[in-house]
C-alpha cells in the first residue's frame, strides 16, 4: 500500500512512464494490443492527482462502454483508494447525457427529460408514418446511422421520416440515444460561455480506443478541449472495426492537426501474449511482413497456434468442448507452460480463463449445445434490455421507495439484506447489474435514474464471474484471456461477406481478426469446418484466407473427421490424424 502510494508510476515501463508523464498539451499514444494503452492510461491519471497537483475531479476519462469505464473506475480504486469516487470516468453517451442534463434548458429540452426506450421509438416511428413494425426498424436504424455519420437523407421519404420522427422525441419531451453526444456538442458549441466553463472544469482528457470515434464523438472532444489543451487519446489504427457504426480511423490521423503539436508516444513492448501469437498476429495485419511493431516480453516457451479441421459445425463445437475439458484438467497445460514460474498465478486455469469468439451470433447454437451438454458454465455477452431483465424492475421500485436519499449503493445493499432477498435470484443479479452503475453515480440519485435509461442497453456479461465467456469479435475488444478459440475461420465468415464487399470493407474485417488473435495470452485455436448450416442450407465452406497468410513454423494443423457417415450421425468421439 505505502509503495503505490509513493510512485504510481511503478508500474509501467520507460515509454510507458513517458507517455503518463507527458501531462501538458496534446498526447496521442498510439501502440500495439497488449503494449498497455489502458494501463497507461489509468496511471497516468494517478500520476495527475499524486503528482501533478490536479484535482480528481478535472481528470475526464472517456472510453466506448460501461464495461471499459467500470474496469478503469476498478484499476483506478486499487490506485486512488481515497479520491476514485471523485473521478469522472464516462462513456461517450454518459458524458452527452451529463452535459444535456446540467444544461436542459439550453438544449431546449424541459425539465426531467429522458432517454426514449425502445419501444417508444418504434410506436414514434409506427405511428407517425403509418408503417409496420419491420418497416419502423428498418426507418430507425436508417435514422440512427444519419445521426452517427451526421450526414443528409439520400431520399425524401427518409427525410420525411427523420423529421417527423424527431418532432415526436421533442413533443414528449425524450431524446435518443444517438443524439446524446451530437446535442452536447450542439450546445457548446453555440454557448461560449458553456464551452469555457467545461473547460475550465475538466482540464485534462484522456480517451481510451480513440481509433473508433466517429463525427460527433470528435466534435464534443474539441469542443471540451482546446486546440492546446491537455488532452490525452490513445489507440491503435490497427483495431479499428466500427466503421459500420460511423466510426472513421482518419479521425485518428486527424488528431495531428485537430489539436495542436501534439507529442506523439510509441509503445512497442507487448505484454500480453506469448512469441507465437505475436507472430502470427503481425503477420495477419500486415502479410508483407514490412514492419516488426511489437516485441514479446513473455518469456514462457510459446505454443504453437492451433488451426483445426472440423468437419461440420457441431463437430467444429464438440473439438472446443474437448479442449476446454482437457485443458481444464490440467493434462496437457502445465506441459506447454512450462517456462511459467509458480508465481504467475495463473497456472490453475479456471472457466474465465477461456474465451470462445466468432464473428456473428448465428455462429452460436452449436457451441452453446455443446456447452450446455458438457456441463461447464459459461456466459454469452447479450444485449439484453435493463429493463427487461426480471429482477430490475422488482429493485427500481424499492429504490425509489428508499426517495432517493443516501449513497445508492448503500441502498441498495440494505434492500438486498432484508429477510429472503438474498434467496431471490432475480434480485440478487438485477442489484450486481445496478451496483457499478451506483457505485459510479454515489449519492446523485438523478444521474443514476438517467444512468439506468441511458443503459437501457446492457450486457449480461460478467468479468468477474468464473465462466467460459463467449463473445462476438466485437465484444472482445479490450479484453484478453490465457486461452482464446475463435470460431468458423472460413471465407464468408472472416471475411464475413454478403456478395459483392468493398476493399474498406474487406480491410475491417481483417482487423476485426486481428483483434481476436490478440485477445489470447498463451494458447490460440483458429477453429474452421467443411460444412455448415448456414444462412439456411448446409454449405460446403472453405478456411479463411486468413489462414494462409501465417508461416507454417508457428502452427499445428489438426483435421477431425467424424468416424461413418458424415456427421449425420452425432458421435461425439473424434479420430485425430
Ligand atoms: P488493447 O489494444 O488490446 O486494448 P492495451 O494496449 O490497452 O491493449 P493493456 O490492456 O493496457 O493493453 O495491457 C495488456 C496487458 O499487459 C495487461 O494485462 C497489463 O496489465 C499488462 N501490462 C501492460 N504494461 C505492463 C508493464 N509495464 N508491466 C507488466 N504488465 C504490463
Ligand atoms: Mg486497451
């Protein structure tokens, strides 16, 4: 405790130090997964406060998700013990949401304003314009990418959707998600006074992934920072992937010339994964082989990347379940581990030690069948509505029967102490989705309502919990794990194609691939299958080009075959050769 109250800054290594000492004028960090961008990150904020002379509460830090800012607001706790509730760690929709909030009547909202549930966007929609519920989607999701691209309506009916459907949020008083940060940048933009005043209070930014900010998300930080201001972006061009949500890398490139003389800090050393997996990743992104950007600084003797031949999708499914079960029994691990020294820690692999990844939801009825059947308890990232969870509703109301006085986690803590709450299940899982949100908004009990609308979109994925997380490539950003398998490595697939793609498009995916290698620490399995069900009909399938950019040394080819007839019969039992 003493010595990381002495230097905070113990932690990283010389550039990285570098980087969290640059405090004054613009800082674009850019590195490598695995070099410690986030870690940096953190510490670098600890270094502000014990350090600097800066106050908590001038500290911004923005990431993408709740996930991301509940994971710094952690390693922030174990840095800052004293001041961590102080800080204001956003997502860029909470920030927007915050900024509408304190300043409603500029905005022309009114009083009490909130966050347009789903439903109400579709009834909006639907009822407006007298069109189907399928036709509504297809409107709002058409809205809601003009919105995040800022562009114009291509057609009239469009556009006549889009107002109508704007004029309906304003008649009742809601805004939508996707406005929340183009609306506060709208403000301070048009209040100069406003704009001072937030720069004034936050006077250093730092932004997490800044590779995937689109339009809005770019103008609010300009408007927040001055062109020399302290402000902090970090990230890697290579991961970018939400183009499809109007995110743009040249935002990134941009960062040079939106803010002035920015310092410029490269990270090199990768701490993540082993030899083999950085390898192999470079040679994924960049298959010339033109540059060497990452340097290992494991020191176990590396595995080889295992590239496995299914035969079908379930067979595909049951060789990870094997897998898993065998590495869970310890057989084979401690073998390929051997240069870990008993100190890690991490050589008594657990369930959350593994994560199975595949490019789109359809992939995921095989893995969970086989999951399910296996016995081993595992979790899917779901977006799964707060609301809409049981147990939510059952909490919100005591809550709000509590007047909202007092530090909600408290709160929520004493319901949850009262006799039987604790044997209701519901409950007990609805009060750990709400308490990182409670724990974020301590005693503004106004916040934390619009926090619980804002986040209406949850995801019932649990970090902590001791289970095999499967996740979408998309979800896994950020995130590592000893052992990671990513599912249906196979053209169509990775790339994920629908007909005709353009060459922007073909790149994202490659980099979402690359994402998903780089999530693994110690042990990679790119798993393919000879035949799927897939989008509708059982289809020959071929690997993915991918697999033919990796040099042979650093893989071991696997082929499975179901033993008789081709996988018509369920034998679980594989012949290996
Ligand atoms: P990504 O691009 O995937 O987001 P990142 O660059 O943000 O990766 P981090 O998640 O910050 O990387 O760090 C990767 C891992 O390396 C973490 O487990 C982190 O704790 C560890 N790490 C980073 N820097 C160091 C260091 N100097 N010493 C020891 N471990 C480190
Ligand atoms: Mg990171």
């Amino acid at each position: 405790n003493a010595e990381r109250e002495a230097d905070v800054l113990a932690g990283l290594d010389a550039d990285q130090r570098r980087a969290a000492e640059m405090v004054d004028g613009p800082l674009l960090i850019v590195a490598g997964p695995g070099s410690g961008k986030t870690r940096t990150l953190t510490h670098r904020i600890a270094y502000l406060i014990r350090h600097h002379g800066a106050e908590p509460g001038q500290c911004l830090a923005i990431t993408f998700t709740r996930r991301a800012a509940d994971e710094m607001r952690e390693r922030l706790q174990y840095l800052l013990p004293d001041v961590w509730l102080q800080l204001p760690i956003f997502t860029f929709h909470s920030l927007g949401l915050a900024i509408l909030q304190d300043n409603w009547n500029v905005a022309g909202l009114q009083r009490g304003f909130r966050i347009a549930a789903e439903s109400e966007r579709l009834d909006f929609m639907r009822e407006a314009l007298g069109v189907s519920e399928s036709r509504a989607r297809r409107l709002l999701s058409a809205v809601s990418h003009l919105k995040r691209t800022q562009s114009a309506p291509e057609d009239t009916q469009l556009a006549e959707a889009f107002r109508v459907y704007q004029e309906a949020l304003e008649h009742h008083n809601v805004v939508d998600y996707d406005d929340l940060i183009g609306r506060a940048a709208d403000i301070l933009e048009a209040e100069p006074g406003l704009k001072a005043t937030y720069r004034e209070r936050y006077r250093w930014v730092c932004i997490d992934e800044y590779q995937d900010v689109d339009e809005q998300q770019v103008r609010l930080i300009k408007h927040l920072v001055p062109p020399e201001g302290n402000v902090c972006a970090i990230g890697d061009p290579d991961q970018a992937i939400y183009r499809f949500r109007g995110a743009d890398v040249r935002y990134f490139k941009q960062f040079e010339t939106d803010f002035t003389h920015p310092q410029i800090v490269r990270l090199t050393r990768n701490y993540r994964s082993d030899r083999n997996i950085v390898a192999l990743s470079s040679q994924v992104i960049a298959p010339s082989g033109s540059e060497q950007r990452s340097v290992p600084v494991l020191a176990d003797d590396p595995s080889l990347i295992t590239i496995h031949q299914a035969p079908t999708e379930r067979a595909e499914a049951e060789f990870v379940v094997q897998t898993l079960e065998q590495l869970l029994g310890g057989h084979s691990f401690f073998s390929l581990d051997s240069g870990r020294s008993a100190s890690d820690g991490v050589q008594d692999l657990s369930f959350s030690d593994f994560a199975v990844l595949y490019r789109t939801e359809a992939q995921t009825p095989a893995i969970i069948e086989a999951l399910a059947r296996s016995g081993m308890p595992f979790q899917k990232r779901s977006h799964t509505l707060l609301m809409d969870h049981p147990g939510v509703p059952g909490l919100v109301d005591r809550l709000r029967d509590t007047l909202g006085t007092g530090v909600i986690a408290e709160q929520l803590a004493t319901i949850l102490a009262q006799p039987g709450a604790s044997d209701d299940e519901a409950l007990v899982e609805a009060a750990e989705l709400l308490n990182p949100i409670a724990l974020a908004c301590d005693g503004d009990w106004e916040r934390f309502w619009a926090e619980i609308a804002v986040g209406s979109q949850v995801d019932t994925w649990d970090p902590r919990a001791d289970r095999i997380s499967l996740l979408t490539l998309h979800a896994a950003k950020g995130l590592e794990f000893p052992v990671v398998f990513i599912m249906g490595c196979e053209a169509g697939i990775l790339p994920l194609t629908w007909g005709e793609s353009d060459l922007d498009e073909l790149d994202e995916e490659r980099r979402l691939f690359y994402v998903g290698i780089t999530r693994a620490q110690r042990r990679l399995y790119l798993c393919h299958a000879q035949k799927r069900l897939w989008r509708g009909r059982v289809q020959e399938r071929t690997p993915s080009p991918y697999l033919s950019d990796m040099e042979e040394h650093l893989l071991e080819r696997r082929k499975a075959q179901l033993p008789g007839d081709r996988g018509r019969k369920r034998d679980h039992q594989l012949e290996l050769f």
